[in-house]
C-alpha cells in the first residue's frame, strides 16, 4: 500500500483533473482532494470523478500527504507563497508548471520547507482545457520530468514518483534548466509557430477561400494555435530566453528553405530529405 494516502490537488482542470482521474483509476484506495477557485468547481471535479472530496479552501491541504500545483502558471507563485504559510514539515509538494526555472526559484523564496518540493511536469496534453477535457489515459507513456535541486534528496519523493509510475508515466529526471531549453524547442516553438502559421494565412489575400479546402496538413499544422491564449502566452514569457533561442533556430532554417526557392534550385530537394529522415528516426524511436 502506497504511503501516500490523501492527496490535494490545487486546479482541477486539464491537467489536474487528468491527475485525479488516473489516481482513481489507478490507486483507487488514495484519497483525492481537488481545491478549485470556488466550491462550485470543486464539486465538479468530485461529480466527474476526478476527487474523492473537494473544497475552495486551500487550507485542506494542510491534511494531505502530497500537493499538486496544478494551476495555471500565473498563479503558482500566489499558490506557493500561501501553502509555505500554513503547510507542516511533513507534506511533500510538486507541480506541472511547463517552466521549471522560475518554479524552482518561487518555491525556495516562498517554501519554508523547500526541500519537500520537487519540481515536475508531465510531457502530456490537449488543444482543449479545462476539466472536461481531462481523462485518466493523459499520461500513458509520456514522459513526466523532475527537476530536483542539485543537493536535493530524492529518496524522499520515492512514493511520488511510485505514484506517477502508477499513473502510466515514465519519470525522467534533469536539471531546470536543461528542461527550460529542450521543452523550448519541443513544446513551447511547436505552438508559437502554429500560431504564427495561422497569422501568415490570415494575412494573405483570398485566405478564407484557401481555408474552405484545406485538408488535414492545414489541421495538423493549426491544431497547437487552438491552445488557451492565456496559458500560451504566460509559458513564452516565463521561457522567453529559451523561446527566442529555439525562434532563431526556426528562422534560420526557413531561410535556408526560402533561399534554395529564390534561386530555384534542385537541392531544395535536400531540405526536405534531410528533415524526412530525422522525422522518420523520430518516429521510429
């Protein structure tokens, strides 16, 4: 029987929700208290089954073995700075945040306890938010990373990381800064360029005509752009190193593929094997 037997859940939604509902799923003898905004989006977790109990109260927690911070970025370091006031040495915390770096630096300033914090951040999600949107499969066989301090004892989170094994998940362990930079380029470019994509049709003549027979590639390319405006752009500013690093990347590529056009060359052919064999090996795995 897992050691943690009570845990709280602070933002109930994607991916919070997705938490609870796998915990059900998967540690059904746990207890899961969701801690919403208001008692009526508490009970809306505990009615979709994503909770066993919920409450707008953030002082719950303090009975709790383990917390989640799974609110939107913005309102982490709020989050943080009440939970060091009035959680006992013996509750251990961690969190989704999609940036680690500034995560890590709220909750040494904000955590009296800091080292039962371990920062994380399931590699999982939708286009859609909210607590609708959760399902208890979100994180099978995707990678949850941890970000522990670099003096930090991580046998002490060895029952949170037994519960996020349980969920389907496969931890991976990295500094925040190395997670800040690789989720740069995997995650946080993936969308700003959908987005930008959807901006560079909209601003060419007869755009709506050329959207009435777009195909799949056109919906591939602007499922990310359909993300919660709010999450996307408070994740590029709290990366906006990373971003502007992994931008440049892009740029300088899609010069290259613009060059190899305006010279009308053959070897634009080049260009477009060299990315189909790293995608082939991407996905061959």
């Amino acid at each position: 029987m897992s050691a943690l037997q009570r845990v709280a859940i602070v933002g109930p939604g994607l991916i919070g929700g997705s938490i609870g509902l796998a915990i059900r799923a998967r540690r059904p003898e746990v207890e899961v208290i969701a801690i919403a905004r208001s008692e009526a989006g508490a009970a809306a977790a505990v009615a979709r089954g994503a909770a066993t109990a919920g409450s707008a109260d953030l002082q719950v927690a303090v009975a709790a073995d383990l917390v989640i911070v799974a609110t939107p970025l913005p309102e982490m370091r709020p989050v943080l700075a009440r939970l060091g006031r009035i959680l006992p040495d013996t509750v251990l915390v961690t969190d989704v945040g999609s940036v680690k770096a500034p995560v890590a630096g709220w909750a040494q300033e904000l955590l009296p306890h800091a080292q039962n914090f371990l920062p994380g951040h399931p590699m999982a999600g939708k286009a859609e938010s909210g607590l609708r949107a959760a399902e208890a499969t979100l994180f099978q066989g995707a990678p949850w990373i941890f970000t522990p301090s670099s003096d930090a004892d991580r046998t002490r989170f060895a029952e949170v990381v037994r519960l996020i094994e349980a969920l389907g998940a496969t931890p991976v362990w990295m500094t925040a800064a190395e997670h800040d930079r690789r989720v740069a380029l995997v995650s946080h470019l993936a969308f700003t360029v959908s987005a930008a994509y959807v901006a560079a049709v909209k601003a060419s003549p007869g755009w709506a005509r050329a959207v009435d027979i777009a195909g799949p590639g056109f919906r591939d390319m602007v499922r990310l752009a359909g993300s919660d405006p709010d999450l996307s752009a408070a994740i590029a500013q709290a990366n906006r190193t990373e971003l502007l690093d992994a931008i440049g990347h892009f740029e300088a590529a899609l010069k290259r593929f613009r060059r190899h056009l305006e010279e009308n060359t053959p070897s634009i052919w080049e260009l477009f094997e060299e990315s189909k064999l790293v995608h082939d090996q991407w996905m061959a795995g």
